[in-house]
C-alpha cells in the first residue's frame, strides 16, 4: 500500500503587498496566518493588495509568483483590487 506524503493545508492565511509610508516605489510582499492581528500589532505601512486563502500551498505560491513577477505586473495585481491605492487597513477596522 502506498502512504500519502502530502501534508494536509487547510488553514486559512493571507498574501498581502504593502508600501513603505516614506517611499511610495518600495514594496513588501508578505505572508500571514492572521493579517487582522498583524494589523493591530505592529504593522505601520500601507496596506494596498490582501487575498485570503484557505490552503497554506496555495497562499505561499500565489506569494511566490508575486515575488517573481516585475514591478509593472505586480501594479497590475495591486490595481485590480485597489484602483486607487489606497490603504485598505479600514478594511479590516
């Protein structure tokens, strides 16, 4: 009998780009299990693309496709959800 090596991914996270207060060409792309409470903890940029994902794989390659895509592409993804850059952290108050 064949044992499955796949490891179960049925948590929910997060993708999310952000943008330096001081600087509006510098972008973050980071990953979360909980982005609400790294919202209220410490985070102190802006806020302008998220997407939730209830499979740990699938959060981590969309994050690894953004990490690899170039800077106009990457504002394209930002764009489609946020149009006018705005902060979204009110989305999550």
């Amino acid at each position: 009998m064949r044992r499955s090596t796949s490891m179960p991914c049925n948590d929910y996270c997060w993708v999310y780009i952000t943008r330096d207060s001081d600087s509006s060409r510098r972008y973050h792309i980071g990953f979360a299990l909980d982005l609400p409470q790294l919202l209220n903890d410490n985070l102190q940029c802006d806020i302008l693309y998220y997407r939730q994902f209830n499979n740990t794989m699938d959060g981590l390659a969309h994050k690894l496709f953004l990490t690899n895509v170039n800077n106009e592409t990457l504002l394209l993804v930002i764009r489609g959800m946020n149009p006018e850059m705005r902060d979204l952290r009110r989305d999550f108050q």
